[in-house]
C-alpha cells in the first residue's frame, strides 16, 4: 500500500469546519512562484501547476527506472497547495485577482534530496517537453498557524477566515502574516471534476500568542 500524506497526517490534511491550532513541522516541497490571476486560462498559474506535476510524478516513477532514490518507498503525490499574499492588503482581497502573488506547491517526501529533486526538474523537462526550471526545492517552516476545513468556492473563503480570526480572539491569539508566513491553502478536491459547492479547502494562516 502506498504511503499517503492525507491518511498519515490527518491533522494537516482533513482539519474539521471549526477552527483548530496545529503546529505544522518544517517540510520540504516542489515550489513555482508566480503573479497574477489563477483562473486566466493557460496563464502562469496553470503553467506552473503543469511544472509540479510534471516534476512531482517524475519522483514519484522514478524507481521504475534508473535513477534509484536512497530510502525510497512508493508513495501518492500530495495534493496542490499554495501561498499567497497581494502587495499592501492586510489578509486576501478576492476581488482583485490580477493582484494575487503565489507561490504554488506539492509537498515532497523526506527522502527526495535537493540532488534527486535537480535530477526530476531536468529529466520532467526532456520527457515531457516543458521548460521545468522554475521548479524550486522550498523548505517551509510554518510553526503555530490556526486551520479550516472551508467548503465551497474560493470566493466564498472570507466567511471560514472570519470564524478563525473570532478563534483566535476569543483564545488570546492573533495574526502574524508576514513575507515569510502567508496565507495558506491547501486543494483537496480536484476542481475539474467536482462542483464548486462542494470544494474542499484547507485555509492555514500563521499565528502567535497576543
């Protein structure tokens, strides 16, 4: 049986739709980073998704070939995720989409090094025929952060964020947003196949004691 991240770590992946603090260790991912509004058909978000995923499965296949990955054992690709923030906005404006800077993400497993992951970002761009070296291996440390289980579409967010942020006040924590902890999300349901209604978010922001 495949190791699968959602399964393993249910805390990170399938948090309840109330409010809950998690202190999230520090992880490894497969990072693109890009500006702009990720609905514009074929534009940069899309282009990056494709890089991750092309990078992502190169790793995940790669024992079938010769490449062979110390401490390697089969695994399910993590689900997309992606950091965001706009310049000068205290939290998200999904009204201004065009002004969203992202950096979207697949988290890695332990054992990819930085060497492995240089040799899927040259091996996904030959095979697959798709410049990948935007592809950058990120470490991300997000510490104390407050979650969601958010239902629905996007535009919809502001209403689970709005119950965080009473959590938050009402248990003697705040916002600590800053250029290095963003807003975070994480996609658990695959958008082409399943309605907006019933989309499944993962909404993660980073926290402290007030």
């Amino acid at each position: 049986m495949a190791f699968d991240f959602k399964k393993e770590y249910k805390e990170f992946y399938m948090p309840k739709s109330t409010p809950q603090i998690v202190n999230v260790p520090k992880a490894n991912y497969i990072a693109v980073r890009g500006k702009g509004d990720p609905n514009e058909e074929g534009g940069a978000y899309q282009q990056a998704v494709s890089v991750l995923y092309a990078v992502a499965y190169t790793l995940k296949m790669s024992y079938k070939g010769d490449h062979k990955i110390e401490g390697f054992f089969e695994y399910v690709v993590p689900p997309l995720e992606g950091f965001w923030w706009q310049d000068d906005v205290d939290g998200i404006d999904y009204s201004d989409k065009a002004a969203f800077h992202w950096i979207s993400v697949i988290r890695l497993p332990d054992f990819i090094s930085e060497k492995d992951f240089d040799w899927a970002v040259e091996t996904a761009s030959k095979k697959k025929k798709t410049d990948c070296s935007s592809a950058e291996f990120l470490t991300v440390d997000e510490g104390l952060c407050v979650q969601i289980m958010h239902t629905g579409p996007f535009e919809d967010e502001p209403k689970s964020v709005a119950l965080m942020d009473a959590f938050l006040e009402e248990n003697g924590y705040e916002n600590d947003m800053s250029q290095t902890r963003l807003h975070h999300e994480i996609y658990m349901s695959d958008a082409r196949k399943v309605a907006p209604e019933k989309w499944k978010t993962v909404i993660r922001h980073p926290i402290r004691k007030k």
